[in-house]
C-alpha cells in the first residue's frame, strides 16, 4: 500500500488506507474529488486562507462545511502541482496515471460576458470604478467574468450612436430626454423609468461656477453673471446634455419672477458668454488650460474631478444656493440584450442594480456626485464637504423633459430665439466698433 504524502489538500475526508484516491461526490451539482498531492508550506496557508484547506485534525469536519463554488475549485487547483497524482491500486503496485479534473477545470477559462456601456464624458472615472468592482463581485458569486467595453461623449451624441446602430447593452446618460429619443425609435422599452430604483436615476449633481484664484471679479450669485465685465464659459446647449441642465438652472433662478424676468436674465447671461465647447469635459479644458473665462458653468463633480488632476492648480468653486436637481438616468438597451442570450441578460441586468448599491454609489460619492438618500441612505447620510444648497426638479418646475425640450430647446424655441437675439447684438456691436475705427 502506497504512502500518503505528509501535505495534504482535500474535499471531504481523507481517504482511508486501501481506499480509491479518485473516488467522487456530487456537491452543488458538480463532481469533486477526494484528492490529495504534495505541496508547500506556503501555498498550504494560501489554501487555508481561502478556505480551501484543511488539516487532519479539522478534516472530519469538512462535510460539513458549505459546498466550494466553480471559482474556489479552480484557484485550488492552479495552486495544485501541474502533473496529475498517480494512480493509487491500494497495493503499492503501479498503474497508469489517472488525470485530475481539477487540474483540467484550472486550465479552462471562466465563463465570460461582455457588456458594452455607452455614457457621457464626466462618468468615465466612475464607471471605470464600479465596473471593476461588479466584475470582481460577480466573477465569485457567479463564476462568470464580465468585462466591460466603455465608451464616452456628448450625451446627445451617445443617444444618436445607439439609434444608428451602437450595440450598447447599457446606456447612462445625462439626460431622461436622451433616453425617451431611444424610446422612439423602439430599441428601449417605455417602461424604463420603472425597472431601478428613483426612476432609474443612478447619480446626482448640480450646477457650479469655478472662478480663477481669488475670485479676482468676485462671482458669488447668478446675478453675477450678467455684470458687463465677467466672460462666461459654458457648453454648447445643442450638442452638451450639461448645457442644458445649466440653460434651466439659469431660467430657474428668474422663474419665480416670471417668464418674461427668466428671458431676459437668461439673453443677459449669454451675451456674456464667450465660448461653447462641445461638453463639460472640453469646457473644462477651454477655462483651465486655455484660461479663457472668467467663470465656467459646470458639474460640480467635474469641478471635483478636474481640481484632483490639477492639484495645486486647482481652481476654487462655489455652488448658488437655489440650484437645479441633475439627474443621470440609466437603461438597459432592450433590443440589444434581448438578441444575446440569458447570461448576458442576467449579467447586465445585476449591473444595472448593483449601482444602487452602497458599494457604487460610495464610488459616485467619491467623485464628487451627490448622493440622494432615496436611491442610498446608507452612502447619502456619510457624505460631507458639499456645499448645501436647495435643489429643485425640472419635473415638478417644469412639466418634465419632453416639455422642457418643446419649450425651451426644439427648432425656433427659446434657445434659437435667444441665441439669434445675441447674434444680432453682437454684429451691431462689431460694426459700431469698427465704425469708430474709421473715424
């Protein structure tokens, strides 16, 4: 009879003498060995650690203990030695090798997923965050890897990419409007706002002013920013899902005084505005590294995130008091997820309410975004530094998305009206300018 080695690993107990070593038990559906081969004192703790090791004195209690998961039995057998344990005949004669599944089960890769996200700019550290950590959390509960194909642009942008065809399985936007374009044209289910928590609204933020260093033209409230002399740097409201957020928070800051006060503080504002990059993340780079401006409208969170880069170049910021609610939405693409299989539909639909969870939203509150305790107590009650402010909702102020799109923002609405009135403005300026030269 051959002699056990003196290091052992095993699921069950430790054969007896005279015993198969390649006998077998069914455990949560898959067949285990009863094995054992030589190792060291080192990947022995490693074991012991995982919990996928046991010594003699605890191994009458291993049957009782719960099953070992797919991914707990292939790090075990990739910590096992590469060649297969030989046969035992239970007499110390020879016999041929007999392979070891563990070992085969460590030489296959795990099942994998991969889900393609589509969302705007400003996202893009904490997507890259949660992501990772889904993949982690999934990858031990499930056995299966999913990975992450990430792009970012414009909100609006990203809304037109899936309609012509992106196959995004997931879309977080900066915009419930966006969402609704992909509602109509049939590839997102109407009901989206209902499937997660808080409408399906995933983060929060609101609107910031950064000033250069010492606020040298002393911007402190939204009437500031119609003052003659202050340059004002924001995205373009036609291609930007911030600028429209920051287009409302502006009408909202006159609204109480009625259409007529909002329309003219709003037209006052954009005659100062001097330039509109794209989005929030290139307005970032327009007032920062091309220091032109002397406030620039934002995210706060990318506020946050871009004074981190910048560190002691960092700009101060401040927040107006009566502010506008951000809010970011998410869906899943129906028509997308629905063509690829049951794995990929379960995996994208975890993701999706794993973001509600402490865990990713700990993530956005990290990076600046605010935390609303409806969609996470837990998170929203912890998060400190922000500065207080009273938040209001474009769908209880102003009728929702789609009105606010037909007022303020379709073909010949507010926007082009205003945008048309300061165009005017200014090339009856620029001839009166150069009138004056030619004298």
């Amino acid at each position: 009879m051959s002699i056990l080695p003196t290091n052992k690993v095993w699921h069950g107990r430790c054969p007896e003498a005279g015993e198969n070593a390649q006998s077998s038990r069914i455990t949560s559906g898959l067949r285990i060995l009863r094995m054992w081969a030589p190792i060291n004192t080192s990947i022995t703790r490693i074991l012991q650690n995982l919990g996928l090791a046991s010594d003699a004195s605890a191994s009458e209690h291993r049957d009782q203990r719960k099953p070992l998961r797919p991914v707990q039995l292939a790090t075990m057998a990739a910590l096992l030695p590469c060649q297969p344990p030989p046969a035992d005949s239970g007499g110390g004669g020879g016999g041929n090798p007999v392979p070891n599944p563990l070992y085969n089960l460590a030489l296959q890769p795990p099942q994998e997923v991969v889900l393609t996200l589509a969302s705007f700019a400003v996202t893009k550290l904490a997507y890259v965050r949660v992501t990772k950590a889904f993949r982690e959390l999934y990858l031990r509960e499930s056995g299966i890897d999913v990975r992450f194909r990430l792009t970012f642009a414009a909100s609006g942008v990203q809304a037109r990419a899936v309609i012509d065809g992106l196959p995004a399985d997931i879309v977080a936007l900066a915009l419930p409007l966006d969402l609704d374009k992909i509602v109509s044209a049939g590839i997102i289910y109407p009901d989206w706002r209902t499937r997660y928590p808080c409408n399906s609204i995933v983060c929060e933020t609101t609107v910031a002013f950064v000033v250069r260093q010492g606020n040298p033209k002393n911007i402190g409230t939204w009437d500031d920013l119609t003052r003659p002399d202050v340059e004002v740097v924001l995205a373009n409201p036609k291609t930007a899902g911030v600028a429209r957020w920051i287009f409302l928070a502006l009408w909202g800051a006159k609204m109480r005084h009625g259409p007529a006060a909002a329309l003219n503080y709003v037209t006052k504002v954009f005659e100062n505005v001097v330039v509109q990059p794209r989005d929030a993340r290139e307005a970032s780079d327009v007032f920062y590294k091309q220091k032109v401006g002397d406030v620039l409208l934002t995210y706060e969170n990318e506020v946050i995130l871009t004074n981190e880069v910048y560190g002691d170049k960092a700009l101060p910021y401040l927040v107006p008091s009566y502010n506008i609610r951000i809010e970011c939405p998410l869906a899943l693409v129906d028509k997308v997820v629905e063509g690829r299989g049951p794995d990929v539909q379960k995996a994208a639909n975890t993701f999706c309410r794993f973001l509600f969870t402490a865990a990713a939203q700990s993530e956005f509150s990290k990076l600046g975004f605010r935390i609303n305790p409806r969609t996470c107590k837990e998170v929203a009650v912890q998060q400190t530094g922000l500065p207080p402010a009273q938040l209001w909702q474009v769908d209880k102020e102003l009728g929702g998305w789609a009105k606010a799109q037909a007022e303020f923002f379709d073909a010949g609405a507010i926007l082009d009206k205003i945008q048309s009135d300061v165009g005017k403005k200014r090339v009856v300026k620029q001839q009166a300018a150069a009138a004056a030269g030619r004298r």
